[in-house]
C-alpha cells in the first residue's frame, strides 16, 4: 500500500481516440469523488500522439481539466522511464525513489480510456503483462465489448436475443461488394444501421434507407474500423441497466434513453443535453426483472469484471426483449447514466468508486493463484 496504509491509485486517462476529452472529464469527475484520506491518487495521461505524461501524487482534486494536462516534464514514449516501472510489476523489490511517483509502485491502476486503445483490451493487455491490479474488465471482456461483432457472436452463444445483423470486413467488401449489398437487402432490409465494429459513442454510424445510402454508410464506417455491422432497424424503447461485481454480479434499477435526435448518437450523447435519462424505467416489474437477469448473463458471457452497462431494446410492437451491446467502460461522471443508475438502486457514486477498486484487487489475488509454470 502507499504511504500511512493508503490505497494507492494510478488514474490513467486521455489517450489516442476520438474519446479523448470525454475520457478527461471521466478522469476530473473521479479524481473529485475519491476520499483523498483513504486514498493516495496519482494522475497519468497520454496525449493524442500516444506520449505518456506522469503527475505528482495529489493532496486534493484538481479544479479543471486543464491541470490534468500535464507540461513535457515527466513525458515518456512507450519505453521511456513512465512504462518501465510500469513492466517491472507489483513486486515487493520495486521501491520508489524518494519524490519518484512511479506507476510500478501503486496498489490499482484506475484506466479511464474511453474507446480504442483504452477499453479494447490492449491496455489492459499491458496491466496483465505487468502484473499490475487494474479496474474494470479484462483483456478478452473488454476486446469482445468493443468489437460489436464478436460481441454478437458471444450473446448468441448464450442464448440471448438480438437483432438481425451482417458483419464484414473491408477486405470481403472491397471484394464482393454488390453480394454483399445484397445479401444484407435480403437478410436485414431498410431501414438499418451502419457502424463500425470496434468504435464507441457511436462515432460513424449511419441510418440506411435505401441501397445508395447502404453502400456509403458502409463506406463511412470503413473510415473508422475494417469490419463494419449492418444491423436491423427496430421501432423500440432503448432500456440501460448497470452490472457490477466480478463472478458474481449484480444488476442496477433500468434507466431508458429518450433521445432527442433519430437515433442515440454521439451529438446527443455528449453535446446537446436533450436526450432524457429516465430512472427507473417506466416498463413492467416483469420486464424490469427480465432486463435484469439479461443483463448479469450477459456480463457473465464475456466474462466481464468490474463493471459494465448493458443496453436493451424493447420492442414496441409486441415488448419482446433484444440486447444490443455491452459497455465495459461506461460513462462515469456523476451525471452519467451508470452511476445514476447506481444512485437510483442504493450505491452513492463514492461507494461505486470503492467498490470498483476492491473488485479489482480481489480479481488481481484471484490470478495470483494461477500456475503459468515458472
């Protein structure tokens, strides 16, 4: 632990997506939450260009997000000075040099990388190769919960509905294009959505109406990714609920998104505040139940730890039940729909936070009984 028993947590946020500032407000809003007597927090941000740059260890929470952006002072590549205590690991023979906060001597690394190279399961693979206790998911739950078509594929396995979808990658599209535009006609039909298969907020996606709008969607979402998911459209009430725990989790109240544009975009999202968080959900105690259940079997079929939110439809035109996605690094300000949905059920966004980091070091003793033979 850190100094006078401490817990001592590394916040890792910024990084080389298009999440980036949103990742910073997360990083602001946490470092505001923390109870700085029971914890020692020391900040780490990447920049966009993928440059690590370490902070010193915090007395108090930082105003703004401008003084999470640090000068070059401290900057590192990735195998400059910040990552190599980073690798050394938790062992007990990495000390610290007097006034030297490195990441090797913390107690829990709190990633709060929003997007690729953030929650897709490389940076978690670093934390794993470092032996380092980290928050939230690991390196397959969080690869499965960025790529929408694994995802897919994971869901169907556990026997759990979803919407039709088609997903290629640009590669077969470049290739078989016009069988492809067909069999999605075929198969999904207008109108549909477009998106890329590894890339959140819903960044490139796109609403096709006709054959023509299909292809340059496709076209659009092979910007971001080189696999794209066609998915059918449903007229359908859009339910959220949240999971917390490692092997056995617990579901939150259900929350429903009333967006204010066509679909939940990244605009309504994050920038013009006009889509309603409604919590709880105004469905039946049945489905409210059923949401719930549906949520915990799909946190436990990407072997998901931590954390995640999990989003549903329900359809209008006969109330069936549909999963759409999981997200294992959910928005995390106070007026994020988790922790509000957290709030709802009876867990302040304080107590979310500690839960979230003894989950974390339980999940890291797990490991620690694992034999790789050396």
């Amino acid at each position: 632990m850190g100094t006078g028993q401490k817990i001592r947590v590394g916040l890792v946020y910024g990084g080389r997506s298009g999440e980036h500032e949103v990742s910073l407000q997360t990083a602001l809003a946490v470092l505001k939450a923390f109870d700085y007597d029971k914890y020692e927090l020391i900040p780490y941000y990447i920049t966009k260009q993928g440059r690590w740059r370490s902070g010193s260890l915090l007395a108090s929470p930082p105003a703004a997000v401008a003084e999470l952006q640090f000068e070059r002072t401290g900057e590192a590549g990735a195998s400059g000075s910040s990552l190599v205590p980073l690798m050394q690991g938790m062992s007990e023979t990495v000390v610290a040099e007097a006034g030297d906060h490195g990441i090797g001597s913390v107690d829990v690394v709190f990633p709060l990388l929003h997007g690729t190279f953030g929650e897709d399961g490389t940076i978690q693979g670093l934390f794993e190769m470092a032996n380092l206790p980290y928050v939230g998911a690991g390196v397959l739950a969080s690869s499965v919960g960025m790529d929408k078509a694994a995802m897919k594929t994971m869901f169907a396995a556990a026997g759990l509905p979803q919407v039709g979808y088609r997903a290629f990658t640009r590669f077969h599209w470049n290739r078989e294009r016009e069988a492809l535009l067909d069999g999605m006609e075929q198969d999904i039909g207008y109108p549909s959505f477009v998106k890329p298969a590894n890339l959140g907020s819903s960044v490139g996606v796109s609403k096709a109406r006709n054959r023509e709008e299909l292809a340059a969607a496709v076209e659009e979402a092979l910007r971001y990714d080189r696999k794209v998911i066609v998915e059918e459209f449903v007229d359908a009430r859009e339910i959220e609920v949240a999971v917390l725990g490692n092997d056995e989790p617990r579901a939150s109240v259900a929350g429903e998104i009333v967006s204010s544009n066509e679909f939940y975009d990244y605009k309504a999202k994050y920038i013009d505040g006009k889509s309603a968080m409604i919590i709880p959900a105004e469905i039946p105690e049945e489905t409210a139940q059923s949401v719930r259940e549906m949520a915990v079997r799909a946190f436990l079929a990407i072997d998901g730890s931590g954390l995640c939110r999990a989003d549903f439809f329900v359809r209008k035109s006969d109330g069936a039940l549909l999963i759409n996605e999981v997200n294992t690094l959910p928005g995390f300000t106070p007026f994020s729909m988790y922790p509000l949905l957290w709030q709802e059920t009876g867990v302040s966004y304080r107590e979310l936070l500690d839960t979230l980091i003894e989950l974390a070091i339980a999940r890291y003793a797990e490991k620690q009984l694992i034999d790789y033979g050396s």
